[in-house]
C-alpha cells in the first residue's frame, strides 16, 4: 500500500468519525444509520464497512472523537496559569455553544442518557468514561485551588453544566445556558479555600 493510499484511507475513517459525532449529536444513536453518516461524511456506503464493521463502531468512534474533542479543549484551557480562570474559561465556551444545546443537548450527555437504556450496557459505559474525563479535569482544577472537596466540587460543577445543557435543550430556550452560565461563574469566583 502507497502512502497516497494510506493517507486518502486515513482521511475517509478521519471524516467519518467525525461525521458520526456530529450526526449521532444531532439525530441519536438509535435514529442515525451508516447511510447518514456516510452522506455526511461524502463516503459511499460500502466503503464504511471497511473501517467500521457495525453501526456500534461508528457510535463508539463518535465517542473516541467527543473524548478527543474534549481533551483538546481542556489541553488548550490547561495553558491558563490560574485554575479558576481556566474552569471559567470552561463555562465560556459552554455558553458559546448554546445555540448548538438548545437544539441538541449536551453531546456527551445526551448520548450517555440513550445509551444507558440500552441492555448492554457497554456503549454506555463507554459514554460515562467521556464524563469522567470532564470530572478528573475539573477536580484538578479545585485541587489546584486548594479547596476542600474537589470531587465534590467537580461534580456539583459538571453536574450544572449537564442541567443547564438538559433544559436549554428541553426548553429550546438558549438563553438558560447564558444565565446559568453566568451563575456558575459567580460560584466558582465565591469558592475560597478553606
């Protein structure tokens, strides 16, 4: 194999990840078929099952690309010298993507709800692992700041960006993520280490 083809191969399961995160978002993971994440990502369908052999691996390898998607956030977020100021930056960009929640939710979130219902359980599992990530990072943060209860305090703290994404989506009213939002900021800045 040439590495032109090694490299148009790469570029096809590439768009196709990243086009089953965004339409596994956008439609749920019981509604999207291969078909629409193949026209999504301009691959005809039957190349897909050369990269991905179930409707499973491509939710599965929208999860790696929301893990990926998140890591690359938080890495570029861990540039900030003060650890408030980087959970604050978290909540910036939280609220920027509102309009994107209010339409479809949380894309973690969402997709962890809908897989936790299912009987196997391990697609769920596997979102819960994407949620965990966002928790260590931020109880890094609180640690950081030398605060009591960092586990504590990362989960009241994804648990209000989950509530907020959940009723600007069920509500359809993006505004909620701005006025939580700025909520959320004012606790972080009433936070003082003990």
């Amino acid at each position: 194999m040439t590495n032109s083809t090694r490299a148009r191969g790469s570029d096809k399961r590439r768009r196709l990840t990243a086009a089953a995160a965004e339409v596994v978002h956008r439609q749920g993971a019981e509604r999207t078929t291969i078909a629409d994440i193949a026209k999504a990502a301009d691959v005809p369908v039957g190349n897909v099952y050369y990269y991905f052999k179930t409707k499973d691996d491509l939710v599965q390898a929208a999860l790696s690309e929301h893990a990926g998607r998140l890591s690359a956030l938080t890495g570029g977020l861990d540039a900030l010298p003060d650890p408030r100021e980087r959970l604050k930056a978290l909540v910036e960009a939280w609220v920027g993507q509102r309009d994107t929640a209010a339409r479809y939710g949380c894309p973690t979130g969402t997709l962890a709800t809908e897989l936790g219902k299912r009987e196997d359980g391990g697609l769920g599992e596997e979102a819960g692992r994407v949620l965990r990530l966002l928790l260590a990072w931020a109880e890094r943060q609180f640690r950081e700041l030398g605060l009591d209860d960092p586990d504590e305090l990362a989960l009241t703290f994804v648990g209000a960006y989950q509530g907020m994404s959940l009723l600007a989506h069920a509500l359809r009213d993006p505004e909620i993520m701005t006025r939580q939002g700025a909520r959320l900021v004012r606790w972080l800045d009433s936070l003082t280490p003990a």
